[in-house]
C-alpha cells in the first residue's frame, strides 16, 4: 500500500505536488516514491533536490530548464539527476504528471539558485514572505 508523505500547496491551498512512498530503505537512505506533479514551479529561480534520483514519466509530462538548456520529457522519459544539479520545470504538458522516483545517496539541504548564489530552500522561502 502507497503511503502519502508529503504536499505542496500555494499559499492559497491550491495543490502542486503529492508524493507517495512506494518503498524506504532508511539505513541506505533509498527510497522508492510515486509522484503527482499538477502545477509548474511557481518560484522564478531553478531549485536542486535533496537526494540524487532517477525519474520515469509514467503519465503526462513536462517542460523543463536544466541551465541554459530545455528538455521537453514525456511518459517513457528516463533521467538522472544529481542532488546538485538545479532545475526547473517550466510548464506541464496535460493537467498532471504522474512520476516514479528512485532516490539514493546522502539526505542534504535542498535549494534555490539564485542570481546572488544558492540559498537553502527555508532561507529562500523565508524571503519570498517578506
């Protein structure tokens, strides 16, 4: 049985993400999760990922910006992305994409890259509200 372990709402309520775990493996810190994409980034700056993973688009897809490049991933897309690597998904392409997520290596502090440098998600989030 799925379990849900995590949602991201606006400040308004509307839902952007759900994640699901499938499978957890603490002690190696791997994770198995189901993913439900159903809004792009609202944040202007491209934000990296706490774990390294793997990505399979099982339903829907997206557009998204790694760096100076666009990548247009659709269902049967394979990724691989580095904990460090920011990134930012531009536009959704239907009204939700459903994702598989293969997470490894060490749990760190995610963030936002900034014109300034990176910033940790709380410090970002935190000047977003003021």
């Amino acid at each position: 049985m799925f379990k849900k372990v995590k949602e991201i709402r606006s400040k308004t309520g509307e839902l952007h993400f759900t994640r699901w775990s499938i499978f957890s493996f603490k002690r190696l810190n791997i994770n198995l999760f189901l993913h439900k994409i159903e809004k792009a980034d609202d944040d202007k700056h491209p934000h990296d990922h706490p774990w390294n993973f793997f990505s399979l688009i099982l339903h829907g897809g997206y557009v998204e910006r790694i760096g100076d490049s666009v990548y247009v991933r659709r269902p049967g897309s394979f990724s691989y992305k580095n904990c460090t690597k920011c990134h930012r998904v531009l536009a959704l392409l239907g009204k939700a994409v459903y994702t598989l997520v293969f997470t490894f290596g060490e749990k760190r502090t995610w963030g936002y890259q900034t014109p300034t440098g990176w910033v940790d998600f709380e410090t970002y989030r935190e000047n977003k509200r003021n």
